[in-house]
C-alpha cells in the first residue's frame, strides 16, 4: 500500500550512488524471498537510513508473520537519520509510520505513540493518505486490545470459578504465603496476618504447575489486579484496604483458621532470653515483614521506651537479633500466635 507520495511503508528509496551498493543488493536479495542473505550482505556494515529501513524489514521478514524486537533498534536508527533532514517531513513520516507499525504488532506500549508522532507528520506534510492508514490502524489496535481484554478476563474467571469449588478461603497471589515473590503479593499476606490468619490455601499464578495451566500466569500479569481473596466462593472487593476488625470478621464468617485475639505473640522456648522490646519486634516483623523501620520504631517507644528510637538503629539492632531468631526458630518451629519468621 502507497502512503507516502508513492513510497512503501517503510520510507525505503533507491538511491543510486556507491556508497548504497549493498543496499541495492539486499533489497535484490530481500525481493528475491531471501531474507538471511539480505541480512548477511548488511550484517557488519554501516547503515545509511535507507540501509537501517532495509535491515529491518529484512530482520521481520526472517522472523515471519509476529515479527521481532531485532527490528526496532534499526527504526530507531533510521529515525534519527530522517531527523537531520528536517526538510523532509514525508521522509520523516513514512520512517515513524514503518515504527509505529512495528511496535503496534509486537505490542508495545509505546506503539500509540509512535503512530500519532508519525500522523501529526503526515498532517503537516498534507498527506490524506497516511492520515487515513494511521486512523485505520490505531482504531483496530483498540478493537484489538478491547476483544484481548475481555478474552484474557474470561479466561481468568472461568479458571477461578473452576478451583474455588468450596467454601474454603482461598488467595491467589504471585508466589506463596511464605514467600511472594511481588510487593502486592507480600503486603498481602501482611494484612492476613493482620487480622489473625494462621493458615490459608493459597494459589501461586506465577509458575505452571498441577493447579496452573499453562499460559495464565501472563494473564494474570495483564489484565488481573493480585492477589486475590475468595470467601465463600466470592471475590473480596478492595479487601486489602478493609479495616482489619471487618477483614477479620469477614475470614472468620468465611470459617478460616484465626489465631485467638486473646493470643500472645512469641511464647514459650523462643522468648527465654529475649527483652520484651526484641519480642514485640518480632511480632511485627513475622506480621508485617521487614523494612518500614521508623514505622516500628515510633510504635515501640510508648511502650519499650528502652528499645532503639531511630528507624537505623532498630534495623541494626535486627540485623544482630536475627541470627539468634534463626537458632531459637530450630528449637520451636511454629510460633504461638500462628505467624512465621521466615524473614530470618
């Protein structure tokens, strides 16, 4: 399709001096159905702006119908070669188009972006044409996206619906309870903790398994906000910025496994030795994980005005409590208040 004054999309013309010899003959090559000689004869060489065109659409013809990111640093290359020419808008044009066509069919979020650039050229250069194309591909890019979306959450409810066969409370996060592997994940698993959960099934979207089936954990990084909370066979909306009484109150109508309110943190065997300050650290860090540490600094003071007063110095006081955390977590594994200390 002509959309530049009679150029191909690409920008791609036929100069004639010596300098563009290997152009001629890649494009010869790349007309001929041989993208890998064309990609050999410019392997190596420096690239003029028709050269770096060339290149690309030689590096995309090779990797077939989906295309390849290989592409993009020569669009950029040649982009900045039309840019010195500021005389030459349709030159400039028919470049960002090629781009944004690129971007567009890999996906990237930057794609929109490019086309508009390369519409706003094509408007300034007068060119009906272009205008048209570009309209043309950046309104099917959005029935695109839109048909992705609802496909990817369907796939995603019908897969939910399928394991959240019980009443039994179930998350599903990016990796475990005992280790997200994301700060959403991990602020999670803080707030059940918070509201007293001992124990919870939980399902780790991040890696294929027995339970996952292939292909939903890039879902899940798409289009669908983790974790996720099922009560009951519902989904919690917002759950993670209830008040954690109503968060508890909703896990416990739910039937899942609390600690008691009345409960105390770090009993028995592992608090022989330690100062009251140091106990109540560890409750907070087994419930809220660590860093945040003029956080839990402020909040000891009204209580342990011994324990240390700066965020700097409770974090080194850690860093010397953890080891003896790590040996007294040998001698009883399970905390009584139902928390674990795996930041140890």
């Amino acid at each position: 399709m002509d959309v530049m004054d009679g150029q191909s999309p690409t920008g791609l013309e036929g100069h004639q001096s010596d300098d563009d010899q290997n152009v001629r003959q890649a494009a010869q090559l790349l007309s001929s159905g041989n993208p890998a000689a064309a990609i050999e004869c410019l392997n190596g060489k420096t690239l003029n702006l028709d050269g770096h065109l060339l290149m690309a659409e030689a590096l995309w013809t090779q990797a077939g119908p989906g295309g390849t990111r290989e592409s993009l640093k020569h669009y950029e290359a040649a982009e900045l070669a039309a840019g010195a020419d500021v005389s030459n808008v349709s030159k400039q044009a028919a470049v960002a188009l090629g781009h944004g066509w690129a971007l567009l069919q890999l996906k990237d979020p930057n794609a929109h972006g490019k086309l508009a650039f390369a519409r706003d050229l094509a408007q300034k250069d007068g060119n009906s044409a272009a205008i048209d194309f570009v309209d043309s591909l950046l309104e099917n890019a959005e029935q695109v996206e839109q048909a992705d979306s609802s496909t990817e959450e369907a796939t995603w409810a019908a897969f939910v619906k399928a394991y959240v066969t019980s009443d039994q409370p179930v998350v599903f996060m990016c990796g475990s309870i005992h280790e997200p592997l994301d700060e959403a994940s991990a602020s999670g698993v803080a707030r059940l903790k918070e509201a007293g959960v001992k124990a919870v099934k939980s399902v780790n979207v991040s890696e294929t398994g027995p339970e996952l089936p292939g292909g939903l954990q890039t879902l899940s990084s798409l289009s669908v906000k983790l974790p996720q909370l099922y009560l009951k066979g519902a989904l919690v909306e917002n759950w993670m910025k209830l008040d954690t009484k109503d968060l508890r109150s909703l896990l416990a109508d739910a039937g899942a496994n609390l600690r008691s309110e009345e409960s105390e943190p770090c009993h028995g065997v592992f608090s022989d030795g330690l100062e009251n300050w140091q106990i109540r650290l560890i409750d907070l860090i087994s419930k809220r994980g660590l860093g945040d540490w003029d956080s839990k600094a402020k909040e000891l003071q009204p209580d342990f005005p011994e324990s240390p007063k700066t965020g700097s110095e409770l974090e080194e006081a850690w860093n010397h409590l953890a080891p003896l955390v790590k040996d007294k977590l040998e001698e009883q594994q399970e905390m009584p208040c139902g928390h674990s200390c795996n930041t140890c």
